[in-house]
C-alpha cells in the first residue's frame, strides 16, 4: 500500500480534444511503438518509416495506481489503418483479478477481449460502456472516421500485464471492409475452429 493521500477532487474532461484538466501522466503511442500487433509486416515497415503516425494518446487523471485507488484515463485512438487492420491500442490483461469499465466518449470503436480461448467484441460509442470481466485480455480499436474516444475507470492494483497479448495475441483482428468494419476471430473458441 501507498502512504501517498488522495484528496478528493474533480477533473474536466473535454470530451472535444481528450484533455482532463488537471492531467495525470500521458502516454503516447506510435506506428513504431506497436511492433509485431499488425498483421502485415510490409505494411506495418512502410507505416513506420515513412511518417511514424500517432496512432493513439492516453490522458489519465492524477490518480496513483496502486491498491484502494481508483485511476481513470481518457485514450484516443486516431482513425487509421495498417494494410487494412484497423489502429488500435497494444492490449493489456491485468496483472491481479480485476475488471475495467470504458465509457464511450465521441467516435467509434470495438472492445475486443480476449479469455485465452475464447474472442469477444463489444461496439463503445457515445452512450455505450463496455464492462471488461476480471481475468480478459483487453484492447480497443477505432472502427470509425472520427477520432475514438473513451474513458476508462480501473482498479489502482489491478497492473498491466503486455508479455500476454504479445504472446498470445488477442484471438481476433479487425480490419476495414465495405460495411465499414469486419472481425476476424482466430480463437479456439471461433466457429468453426477445432
Ligand atoms: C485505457 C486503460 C489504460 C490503458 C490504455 C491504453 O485507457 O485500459 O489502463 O493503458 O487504455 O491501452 P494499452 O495500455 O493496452 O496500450
Ligand atoms: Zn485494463
């Protein structure tokens, strides 16, 4: 446990740029800070070295992350693509048996989850809050043309975990198709898989 003291205190979130005033710790995140996710190698190469694109942006609120605290962050996932697979966040499971909530800011997106057998998609929009059970590898992907925004309320112990998604992946992909998105769900639990 901490000895730090948490006041109590109230944020703005500018739902317009992703701000929250007052700012916690930023993260910003590259084409060449997303090596191995994207399926297509030569792609991903030529996103890399010509322009390195910011694919997405996370502000979190000055909340510490250890146990008893509650931090709570607003990501931005650019619109975009990697031959076709659509920009997403690098994924997390969390390190302790925890769950995640995500509330839909502006945009589109997906929240993909992943069990380890089993794929899941839940579509976050303005009005729609994906839950994340304890024990999901999860990451967010923009489906849109819009910025996609949301925030996203965890508990301070619950840690993340990127050597899972790095191993295992996410058990789906999602690229861009005629209808605006499509998944691909590679797990074992997919139908059709043996
Ligand atoms: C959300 C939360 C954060 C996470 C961020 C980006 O804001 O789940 O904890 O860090 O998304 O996801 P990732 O850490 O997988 O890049
Ligand atoms: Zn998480």
């Amino acid at each position: 446990m901490s000895s730090e003291v948490t006041s109590p205190f109230g944020v703005v979130l500018d739902v317009a740029s992703g701000g929250v005033e007052p700012e916690g710790p930023v993260t910003e995140r590259r084409v060449s800070d997303l090596e191995g996710l994207f399926k297509d190698g030569g792609a991903y190469r030529r996103a890399r070295d010509g322009g390195d694109a910011l694919v997405y942006r996370v502000v979190g609120a000055p909340v510490p992350e250890v146990p008893g605290e509650v931090p709570f962050s607003v990501t931005t996932i650019e619109p975009g693509d990697v031959g076709g697979e659509l920009y997403m966040t690098k994924g997390h499971a969390h390190t302790a048996y925890e769950g995640e909530v995500y509330v839909g800011l502006s945009g589109r997106g997906l929240l993909l989850l992943y069990s380890g057998e089993e794929a899941r998609w839940v579509e976050i929009s303005p009005g729609r809050v994906g839950y994340i059970p304890p024990g999901w590898a999860h990451r967010t992907v923009n489906v849109g043309e819009e910025p996609f925004r949301f925030l996203a309320v965890y508990p301070g112990g619950a840690g993340h975990d990127y050597d899972f998604v790095e191993e295992h992946g996410m058990g789906a992909r999602v690229f861009r198709s005629g209808k605006g998105y499509e998944v691909v769900d590679l797990s074992a639990g997919a139908e059709g898989a043996v």
